[in-house]
C-alpha cells in the first residue's frame, strides 16, 4: 500500500543520512574538490607538456628548412664562411656568409621580409611607397673587383687601375655576360633597396638624416 511504500522510503532515507553524517558528506566533498584539482593540475602538466613539444617541433622545422636553404646554396656554388653581426645606427644584424667558389666574392645572406620600397619625397619614379615581400637571398659584400671580372672576362676595360677597385667602363651587356659566366645574377632594385635598408625604416639605415 502507499503508507507502507512510505516507511519503507522514509526507513531507506534514515539508513543514507545514518551512513553518511553531515561531517562525511562534507569530507567527501573536499576529497572530490582533491581530485578535481588533481585533474586540473594534470592537464596543465599535459598542456605544457604539448606547448613544450610544439615549440620543440618549430624549431626542428626552422633547423630542417635552414638545412634545406643551405643545400640550396651549396649546390649553387657557394660555401659558407661565418656568422658576423653588423651595425649601423640604431639596426643590428648577425648575417651569414658565403664564398662564392669560381669568383672568391663574399656574400652576404640576407633574410626575407617585407619593407615599404619607395620614397614619396624623392623623385617620382620612387613614388608612391609600397609593400614588397621578398624571399631570401643572396647580395655580395662589395662591388666586383677589378681582378675577379679579369679573371673571369680575360680583360680589364677599367681607366682606374687597381685589383681591389670595383670594375668600371662595362656595359649592362658586359655584366649579363659576366653573371652568366658565374652563375650569378644582378639583384633586382627591390634585393638592393632591401639590402641596404639592413632592416631600417628610416630614409638611411643610420637614420634620416
């Protein structure tokens, strides 16, 4: 009958509060806020545990595309020489550099990246300012000498005579013929603006005036 369904209810309900005291229920309860923050504490042990893994995996990407790069490079010609920091100005920059093999030119490696290219002040064929993105490459440290284009051209047509002096009195014909020779390429006026910007943003690297 339903009064007898509810004493046996009522005996259930005395049995659950008898077991369990006020005093248990309240030491259940912080055992199960232990074990919550037990938990939370194994996630972020598992959420540094990823973060360390994936910082761990860019820097095996960046290692395997530097690699790369530099099979790239090698299988072109060169051969690496050094590190070395530059400055100028407020800018400083740690290069990589290279021995070109045929011509024994330096080269400098110079990172890819954006810059505003142009001048709005200057004369209108540097105007308007604009974003160019470049990939990297490869600049040489100096003009080609006198002595590397008699070595690889046969001649010297420069009036101003010396090893160590950049080669004059050539066409851009002469220059294409020379690049074809070696290998090489003249850089775009993009590669140049970038390269002698060394990462400044102001008129010269070393400032704007």
């Amino acid at each position: 009958s339903m009064k007898k369904m509810a004493i046996i209810f009522l005996v259930f309900a005395s049995i659950f509060i008898e077991a369990h005291s006020e005093d248990e229920i309240m030491a259940l309860i912080k055992k199960m806020k232990a074990e919550i923050e037990k938990l939370k504490g194994e996630d972020l042990k598992l959420k540094r545990k990823n973060q360390g893994l994936e910082s761990a995996n860019q820097k095996l990407r960046s290692e395997i595309k530097t690699l790369q790069r530099e099979v790239k490079i090698v299988g072109l010609g060169f051969r690496y020489l050094r590190s070395k920091t530059y400055t100028c100005g407020p800018v400083r920059k740690t290069v990589r550099e290279y021995l070109h093999k045929q011509t024994g030119m330096e080269f400098v490696l110079i990172p890819g990246g954006s810059f505003m290219m142009g001048s709005n002040s200057e004369s209108s064929n540097e105007r308007p300012v604009h974003r160019v993105t470049l990939s990297p490459y490869l600049i040489s440290k100096t003009e080609v000498t006198q002595a590397v284009w008699e070595k690889i051209m046969g001649k010297n047509p420069s009036q101003f005579k010396g090893d160590h002096r950049p080669v004059e009195k050539v066409s851009w014909q002469d220059c294409v013929r020379f690049c074809k020779k070696t290998g090489l390429q003249l850089p775009t006026e993009a590669q140049w603006e970038y390269a002698c910007r060394g990462g400044s943003s102001s008129k010269y690297c070393y400032g704007d005036s």
